[in-house]
C-alpha cells in the first residue's frame, strides 16, 4: 500500500509520478500482491488509477461532504460521482 503519512493536503501524484506508481504497482504484482493506493485521491484520479491497474483505491476524503475526512458525512451524491469516473 502507498498512501501520504502525513495529511496536509497534499496527495499521492504530487509525491510520485505515473511511472513511478507504474513501476511500484508492476513489482508488487511481480510477487503476486495486491496494490492499494491512497493519499487524497479524488474523482480526477480515478482514469488514472484504473490503468495503473491497482487492486484498491483509499478515497475517504473525496467522498465526504466538503473533503473532510474527519468530521465530514459520507455522500452518495459524491459516491456516484467517483463511480462515474471509473
């Protein structure tokens, strides 16, 4: 699993590019693991994230009312949204 440790707003793309998200979800898969990927995805990264091919996407925040993944109430409007972009 990749994820940002530290929750400042930054997220998974600014730390990594798509080749290096490539070549981390190629190795994993090279030892038959799944691959989760997570750290302030949104519905923007979903294309992405789909011909990445990882098995799991964290998507917390994108999902919560005014992104709070914290004190925020989940959204179906904003679950629908995700859906869309897969």
């Amino acid at each position: 699993m990749l994820d940002t440790y530290v929750k400042d707003g930054r997220r998974l793309t600014d730390y990594l590019d798509r080749v290096q998200l490539e070549n981390f979800v190629e190795k994993a898969h090279n030892y038959n693991l799944k691959v989760a990927l997570a750290g302030s995805v949104n519905k923007d990264d979903m294309p992405l994230l789909k011909n990445l091919s990882c098995d799991i996407v964290g998507v917390r925040g994108c999902v919560c009312s005014d992104g709070d993944r914290n004190n925020g109430v989940i959204s179906s409007k904003l679950i629908q949204e995700l859906k869309d972009n897969i």
